[in-house]
C-alpha cells in the first residue's frame, strides 16, 4: 500500500515538537489522532518510525530518514506556491531581518503583521543581533537586511555596496536616581557617575561626544547592552545613563526619573541593504517599504 503524504505531516509534526502531545497542539487535533495517524503510516511502511519508551518517543533511524523527507516536500510545497502566486502578480520570497532589541518590539514586529496583509507571500525569518555580527552578516549574504542604530551627531554613510534607509530620530534622555537632583541643563551632567554602555553602541558613542562637547571625561562603572540592564542599575544607585527614548516606553521603577534636556542629540535607527544591480529585490524592498510605513506609526510623545 503507498503511503499517504499527508501522515509524513504528522511525523515531522512529532519531530519538532518532541512528542505527540506537543504535536497534537501543534497541529491543532487530539493526541490520539496524531498517535492514530503515526500508526498507520508505520502499517503502510512495515516500519517502527518511533521509539516508545517511559519518558517519551524518539523517532527510530528510519523515522528519521521520513521526517527529512518531510520536510522536503514542505520546502518544495512553499517555493510551489510562491512560484504560482508570482504567476498572478504578487510577490514572493524570503528575506531574512537582523535587528537590534529595541526594533524588533518597536518596527520589525508591527511591519510583520502590515506585510502579511499586503504581501502574504514574502516569507520574514527575524533574528536578533548586535549591530557589529548583523553588520558581517549582511556583507556575508546571511541576512537581507538589518536595522542599526546610529548617534546622530556622529552618524557615518553606509559602507559601498550597502544603502540606509532612516526609520526614526528619537531623542535621547537622562535617566537618573530620584535620590539624585535632576539635572536641569546638560552643564549639571558633569561630574556625575554613568552607568557605562557597552563599547561602539550608539548610546556609548552619543556618551563621548557629550562629554567631548562638556570638555570632560565622565566617571563610568559596570557596563550594559540591554536598556532594562542600564534602568535596573540606575534604580539601584549606581549612576545615571542616557538612554533613547523608545528604550522608556514601559513602566519605569518609582525610584527612577526621565529627564529631556536640550543638546542630548538623537539616537537614529536606520534599516541598511545590500545595493548593486541586482539587489534589493522586490521582497527586500517591500519589507522596507512596511518598515518606513512602521516607523512612522511610532509615537515618541
């Protein structure tokens, strides 16, 4: 008897989610449907595709060999579909997003949903980096395209063969200990302690050329790479910091005060392609497209 497909779904189904009841909520049907569904493609093949022991099922070698095959039909099923709905005119592919923390909550996700309705058949894979590895990655071909951040004041171009497009300038703020008095110019940021940023960041560059323009170097202790790191510390006392303004659109402690100050600059977010005679694609650029359309749904008030 030839066996059925559309069981090789479920087998994968048990694959990746580690078992069957993983898989039932996977695919949305009963554990004995999934169990159901498995033995009868071991009686259409003769074979055990799952170990079954007391801790749970594992697939056996040749289960193995029927999830890649899966798998494969899944991957031939989805470039099938994009290849017919590119027939109609639509746009189709797969584009893979690299992103700093902030973007990913702000940008990358709202413009997920916007090019779903618009484009259903772009596919979006969305990772999360630091600029300098999302940096190599673009220039290696792993990533279509990343969001960076930039101090505008000492923003620098695109590198050749890249392009920036800016999403958003939002300022930057002082956070600083209520126990502190609130500084009322950036003249009263001086002689302060800093929670100290990790080293090339925007915040970290935006912090030298503050202290460059106050004609001072500034006293830093520890070092952060996530906002939430730098607002625990600063309502733990140990100094204060200069975060942008998107980084503050969440509860801040009580022990913890958002100061504007005129002269503290912008903190710029850009998403940066590859540029050439072939690149950015039509997929590419309509991510960019709902990335801009994104950006500028944002409220910094």
């Amino acid at each position: 008897m030839p066996t059925d497909p559309r069981r090789l779904a479920f087998l994968l189904a048990v694959h990746r989610a580690g078992g069957v009841l993983a898989a039932a909520d996977l695919l949305h049907v009963t554990p004995s449907a999934v169990s159901q569904q498995i033995s009868r493609l071991e009686a259409e093949e003769g074979i055990d595709v799952l170990d079954r022991g007391p801790r749970g099922v594992t697939l056996t070698p040749a289960g193995r060999v029927l999830a890649d095959a899966a798998e494969s039909i899944e991957a031939e099923m989805v470039q099938a579909r994009q290849a017919i709905a590119a027939l109609g005119g639509e746009l189709t592919g797969r584009v893979s997003v690299g992103s700093i923390q902030t973007a990913i909550r702000t940008v990358v996700a709202p413009m997920l949903v916007s090019l779903a309705e618009r484009h259903p058949h772009i596919e979006v894979d969305v990772q999360e980096y630091d600029p300098p590895d999302a940096t190599r990655r673009l220039r290696a071909g792993d990533l279509d395209a990343i969001v960076l951040e930039r101090d505008v004041d000492v923003d620098a171009p695109a590198p050749r063969g890249a392009h920036d497009v800016p999403l958003l300038d939002e300022p930057w703020r002082i956070v600083v200990p209520t126990s502190l008095p609130a500084p009322e110019r950036i003249d009263d940021l001086a002689g302060l302690m800093w929670v100290g940023p990790q080293a090339g960041s925007a915040a970290d560059r935006a912090l030298g050329r503050l202290a460059a323009q106050l004609g001072t170097a500034f006293e830093t202790r520890h070092a952060y790479n996530d906002f939430d790191t730098a607002i625990s510390l600063v309502a733990a006392g140990q100094g204060v910091a200069m975060l942008p303004a998107l980084a503050l659109q969440q509860e801040i402690p009580d022990s913890v005060a958002v100061v504007a100050l005129p002269g503290l600059g912008s903190r710029r977010m850009v998403v940066r392609h590859r540029q050439n005679r072939h690149e950015p694609g039509p997929a590419v650029g309509a991510v960019v497209d709902e990335m801009v359309a994104a950006a500028r749904e944002i409220d910094l008030g």
